[in-house]
C-alpha cells in the first residue's frame, strides 16, 4: 500500500503561550485574529485564533508562501464550500464546520480559512494512527466516521484524502470523532484515479469506493496500531448476523478488496455490516 504527503498534517502541537499577532482575516463584516500554530503539514499551517469582538475560538487554515498556488487557493474555498453545504443539508453530520474564506491585512495578502474550532487533536499521522485502539472503541470511531461519508456521499461529494490525520477527537468519547480537511472533495461517482489519498485504494472504480477502502483501512489500523495493509489480521472477534457469523476480519477485508465492486457500495452498507461489532461488551 503506497502513502503520500497530504495538504493537512492535522497533527496536535502544543499550543503555548504566546500573544496572539498583529495579523487579521476578515470574513463576512467579522474580523479574526490569528494565533499561535496548532498544525502543520506540506501544503499549509493551522493557526487557532479568535473572533476579535466575540473571543470565539476559530481554526485558520494559512498556504505556505511556496504553496500560494490558485489550485492551492481553491481547495480552500473548496473545503469551505463542502463544509458550508453539508452543514445546510445535514447539520448533525460528524463533520468541521466551516466559517468562510479570507484575506489576510498583510503587506502580501494570503487566503485563509476560517473553520469551527474543534477541541481536541487527531488520531494519527498521514500513514498511521497515533496508538491501538480496543475494538469497541475503534468501530464506534469508525461508524461516525461512515455516518460523516454517508453524508457527504448523499450530498454529492466524496472526500477521497481520508487518512488518521484528517480525523479528529472533538472530546474524550468515540462518537466525538469529526471527519475535517475536504479540500480535496470531488463529485462522487467520478473515477477514482489513484493520485489523492494519503492511503491509497488500488486504482479503478469510483470516489465513493475509494473513499470506503479508506474506512476500512483506517479501522484496521485502529485495531492493530500500524499502518493499514490488506489482509492483515485484526484478530478473531465474531457475531451472529442475520443468522449467520460473522467475522470482523471478513468486514474489513470486504471494505479494502481491490476489487472496487466487492467492496460495500455505500457508507450505510458498510455502517450496517459493521454496527453489530459495536454492541460486544
């Protein structure tokens, strides 16, 4: 299974002390200040920063001066405008918010986001998750992370950049999981070509596909704390479905075929296969 760099490490970095600076972003008649740096990844930097007259706590999303691209530029209004639509259509949906897109007050003005600030850090790196999760954990995980692409799915979207990095804990419990970074989103039922995902699907098939290879991926990789690889064991946890057993093996190996049609066809297929795991004390 191959990896790449991504647009967003979202990795946690403590977040000090220091003052907030003297650099604003404007965004629908509301000013942000930027603070001090949260993340950080190849394309780009997270700031936290703050509704000047509210002190609301915002997330900002700044390019690296040498990734000023417009392509660059319109993932970010790309991200915005997923965010922006999906909290429209499907409010609960376990996915960041989004505020809006700016310019910075600089000399040299830069785009930025602003996004809904999420309390917590994420889950992993670009490759790996940050530590083995016990199997009730990591499927409740898992299945907000379904009920997120069942959402953008329906809306028409497939985020097709789904690694640990890009989801995060918004709190302590499972169901606290937020999937974050769409900047990479593309209509659904395109074909998937095999060059976005920092945790590569085999090529062939279709957004959607790729983006439930992904789930699967990271769900053994939750299981076994290392990089996600076809076929590797996750152990012998079985349940009576339907009457008849079912191995959680055999739900993630379905979910990572290099066939795009064996794998589930839709998030709720998936999510559905997989909630009976869930309820194993």
């Amino acid at each position: 299974m191959a990896f790449r760099q991504s647009r967003w490490v979202l990795f946690a970095l403590a977040v000090s002390a220091t003052a907030f600076a003297d650099v604003h972003v404007t965004v629908h008649e509301k000013t942000f200040v930027i603070g001090p740096k949260v993340a950080s990844g190849y394309f780009g930097v997270v700031h936290q920063g703050k509704d000047l007259h509210t002190g609301e706590r915002v997330a900002i999303k700044l390019l690296h001066n040498h990734q000023n691209s417009h392509h660059n530029r319109e993932s970010l209004r790309t991200e915005f405008r997923v965010a922006h639509e999906l909290e429209e259509k499907a409010p609960e949906a376990p996915l960041a918010k989004g505020i809006g897109v700016g310019t910075t007050d600089e000399s040299s003005p830069r785009t930025a986001l602003v996004m809904r600030w999420l309390d917590g850090k994420s889950i992993g790196s670009l490759s790996q998750p940050a530590e083995k999760h016990a199997p009730k954990q990591a499927i409740k995980m898992v299945l907000e992370v379904l009920r997120a692409l069942a959402a953008l799915h329906a809306s028409g979207w497939a985020h097709r950049d789904l690694h640990f990095g890009n989801i995060m804990m918004d709190g302590d419990r499972p169901e606290s999981v937020k999937v974050v970074d769409t900047g990479g989103a593309r209509k659904v039922d395109d074909k998937w070509g095999g060059n976005v995902h920092a945790i590569n699907a085999p090529t062939g098939g279709t957004n959607r596909q790729s983006d439930l290879f992904s789930a699967g991926a990271i769900l053994q990789g939750l299981l076994t704390g290392r990089a996600p690889s076809p076929g590797a064991s996750v152990g012998e946890l079985t349940v009576v479905h339907e009457g008849h057993q079912v191995t959680l093996q055999s739900v993630i190996d379905r979910a990572m075929d290099k066939d795009p049609q064996r794998r589930y066809q839709t998030a709720e297929e998936f999510a559905t296969a997989l909630a009976p795991f869930a309820a194993i004390p």
